[in-house]
C-alpha cells in the first residue's frame, strides 16, 4: 500500500489502463493513509468512501479502454464544490447539515472521465481569505509546520497532496486559492485560461474571475488532471472545447523557454525578501541554462483597485442573500466584502470593466516579447494558522484582507493561464512556490516549459511527506 501512495498520478493510471492496480485497491491505500494523516492536520474534513467504492466497481465492469483519461484515479473535491450524496457545507454553518441531489458540472465532468471521488477537502468559509479555517470543521494544519497555515483557499486539497492523501486533487482559484496554498504545502497548482475548465456559473454567468483546476505534486500529474477536467458544456457559456492535443504531453515534452521574464513585485506589492531571493536564485538558475532572463512585467497598476471592486461586485451577486438571511453566520471579512459589493455603483463597475480591458491588452502585447513571466506565487512563506492573513510584509501595512494576495489576483485579472510550483524552502524550512505566467490560452507553453523548469530545479516533491510538529 505504501509504494502505491508514493507513486506518481501518471503511473497508477498506467497500473489502472493495464489492469495491474484496481480503483479499490486504491480506495483501501488512501483509507489506510488517511486514518494515519489526517487526524494531525484536518486537510479532509469528509469522506465518502461507499459512495467511492459504488462508482470504482461500475468502471471495473466497464472494459478498461472505457473508462476514460483517470481510469479510476481517486480524486477529493473541493468542499465549495457539490457532490451528489455527499454533505457539501461550503465551510459555513448556513451549510453545515447540506447534502446536494445533483453534483457540479466539474464534477460530473471528472467522474466521466474516470475519476473516483472519495473525500471533500477542506476550505475557508466560501473561500474568503487566505487560510483555511472555518467554523464546521476548524484549521486545516500545514504538513511542513503544523503551526503553520496551508493558505487558501483549496487549503486541504494542498495539504493532502503533500501528506499523500491523494495523488491529484481538485481546487479552485480567483485571487491565488490554487497558487497560494500549493506554494504553502509544496506542490503544483494550475489556474488555467477562463473557460478551459466547464463549471456551474452561478449568479455571475459571465464572470472570469473564478476558474476551477488541478493541483497535483508534479507538473504532469497535474496536467493528467486538467486533460480530465477540460472540455465543454451547454451550462457554462463561458466553457470551451476540449483541445485535440493533450496537456499531459505538453507536460511530457519539456521545452526550454527562449526568453522569460521575472518580476519580484510585479511593481505592484511588498514582498518577504527571503522569498524574493529565492525565487531570484530560481531565475538566474534557468539564465545558467542559456534562458534570457530579463527584469521585467506587464503595467498591472489598477490592479487593486479593478480586483477589489470586481470581487466585491460578485460576492454581493453570489452571497448578498446570505447577509441579508444568515448575518449573524459569516464571519466579518465576510460581511465587508459583501457590503462593499452592495455599496457599489454602477460607473464604478464599468470603469473596473474598461481598466480591467486595458489590462489584458497590455499583457497579451507583453507576452509578445516573452514566452513566460515568473513572479513569487505568494509574497510570504508559511505564516502562523492562529492568524487570520497576513496583515504586513517588509513594512507594508494591508488595508483589507486581501490586499497581500496581490502578486496572484492582478494575474487573475489578465486571464492568462498561471501555475505555482515548488521552488524551494526558507532557512526555517517553510516551502515557497514560483509562480510561471503565459500568454492567454497558452497551457500547452505554459506546461512544457514548467516541465523544463522542474526539472532544472529539482525541488519537485515526488514523495509525499508525514505531517511534521515542527519546522524540520
């Protein structure tokens, strides 16, 4: 059971394709894995192992060319994601007792394709913020320091990647909720192009901010993922095809980038300078390799202003009923951000609009001289669970609580598809993660060169870890 946890998602859908490993082999390592794990740091607060073992025996009796790109691969789902049959609470208490009849578009679209889902993964309350704790289930620990946040808000997910819990898993992202927490825990996160990943679209059917994705612990694992999520559907206008090459062979196939450009701040945020540094170190790694590597990122300079009102605006579309229902059941960042959403006006929305518009085409012109941009994915290594965010870094003081997700949320904002990947630990051990930009709709690049660039790093964790008490 132990070698199975410590190979890689590529490999056991290889063992799965040829019959070597069935999904409910799988299903008995990950229950033994979890029984050990997960007590120590709370990453999967829901498990749904009958439900699990009911669909992972209809795909065995299914012939195994049949039973898609996973083949049987179990997965957990965000716990901001529906699960029919399976308690869903959204991390609030409105939702503590909720258990939906019909799944997620994302969700029907990775059991089509073959994926097991076995476990909800923990999540802040509706996402809000970047540490993942609510008032259902508590703090989900870091693995690396379990005094330490996972980030958010696909916080569980992370830290079950890390801890061996699951091989892939599935997370979301509008202002760094995939990037953070993969550069929290040590694993990879991708944020692909709006539209790469069919979802339901809620109140807000136009909206590019929020995207679902894959996160796994290495570059191909998570791109076997995407394959599985990506495509098309009616209910999501916004959903595209799906491609007619994979995105695990991009992953397959590492590409050195001819010309990058790194950007520390992206002219735009404080940043640790240990942090800084590190990902510095990472870039003149790859200039060794015969990469240019400039100094350089796109004019992202209203992307404050444009984030703070466009999320605003879709908090008060998505949970203004909440407010006006439940008040005294959200938590107070809660209330601000939906308050603030309700306050606005509509010139207010429009101008966001246009300098959201001009921001893009500045990008795309940026991306015609480099083939990526990287930037630290988080502007702080690991920081105390007991603390709600990150109120200062390097002096700074944070108006709000989302002010220091900055260096992720103004690339939300370009729509260009993002990843985060290990790049390397602090003095005291805590994980820091290289956040790798391309052009838009450009996964295919983004993901060859990640290849390139894992593999020159090397601090890709290919061997889950157990959970750690102290920093090692």
């Amino acid at each position: 059971m132990s070698d199975l946890i410590e190979m890689s998602a590529v490999e056991i859908v290889g063992k799965l394709k040829r019959n070597d490993v069935s999904p409910l082999d799988l299903l008995d390592a990950l229950e033994a894995r979890i029984a050990v794990v997960n007590p120590a740091i709370n990453a999967l607060p829901t498990l749904c192992f009958d439900r699990a073992r009911t669909h992972a025996r209809k795909l065995m009796s299914q012939p195994a060319e049949d039973r898609g790109i996973l083949a049987g691969l179990p997965l957990p789902i965000k716990d901001l994601t529906e699960v029919a049959g399976v308690r869903t609470t959204h991390g609030s208490p409105i939702y503590k007792d909720n258990v939906p009849s019909h799944s997620d578009i994302v969700v029907e679209t990775v059991e089509g394709q073959g994926g097991v889902v076995f476990a909800k993964s923990a999540v802040p309350e509706f996402g809000a913020g970047g540490n993942t704790f609510n008032e259902v289930f508590g703090a989900t620990l870091n693995p690396w320091n379990t005094k330490l946040s996972v980030s958010g808000s696909s916080g569980g997910s992370a830290a079950s990647l890390a801890t061996g819990m699951a091989w892939v898993a599935h997370g979301n992202d509008m202002g760094g909720s995939l990037r953070n927490p993969a550069s929290f825990c040590g694993v990879v996160g991708i944020r692909p192009s709006p539209g790469r990943v069919a979802r339901n679209p809620g109140a807000m059917v136009d909206s590019l901010l929020g995207v679902d994705g894959p996160m796994a612990r290495t570059i191909a694992d998570a791109a076997l993922l995407l394959d599985a999520m990506s495509g098309e559907n009616p209910s999501d206008p916004l959903s595209m095809p799906r491609l007619s090459t994979s995105f695990l062979d991009a992953a397959q196939t590492p590409r050195r980038p001819r010309r990058i450009a790194f950007s520390a701040d992206l002219g735009i945020t404080p940043v640790d300078p240990i942090v800084a540094d590190i990902c510095r170190s990472a870039a003149e790694k790859l200039a060794q390799t015969g990469v240019e590597v400039v100094e350089a990122h796109p004019d992202l300079r209203e992307s404050h202003e444009v984030f703070q009102i466009l999320r605003a605006y879709q908090y008060a579309a998505a949970h203004g009923h909440k407010l006006r229902d439940f008040p005294q059941l959200l938590k107070p960042e809660m209330i601000w951000n939906v308050e603030k959403g309700q306050k606005l006006t509509a010139l207010e929305i429009i101008d966001a609009q246009a300098k959201r518009a001009q921001l893009i085409a500045r990008t795309v012109e940026f991306f015609r001289d480099y083939d990526l941009l990287l930037t630290p994915a988080t502007i702080v290594a690991p920081f105390p669970v007991t603390e709600r965010y990150v109120s200062e870094c390097a002096g700074h003081h944070f108006e709000t609580y989302i002010d220091w997700l900055a260096i992720a949320y103004a690339i939300t904002l370009t729509a260009a598809p993002c990843l985060s990947m290990p790049c390397g630990f602090t003095p005291d051990g805590r994980p820091v993660g290289l956040q790798l930009v391309a052009r838009p709709k450009n996964e295919m690049g983004l993901l060859s060169n990640a290849a390139f660039i894992e593999a020159e790093l090397g601090a890709a964790l290919k061997t889950p870890i157990l959970p750690r008490p102290s920093a090692p």
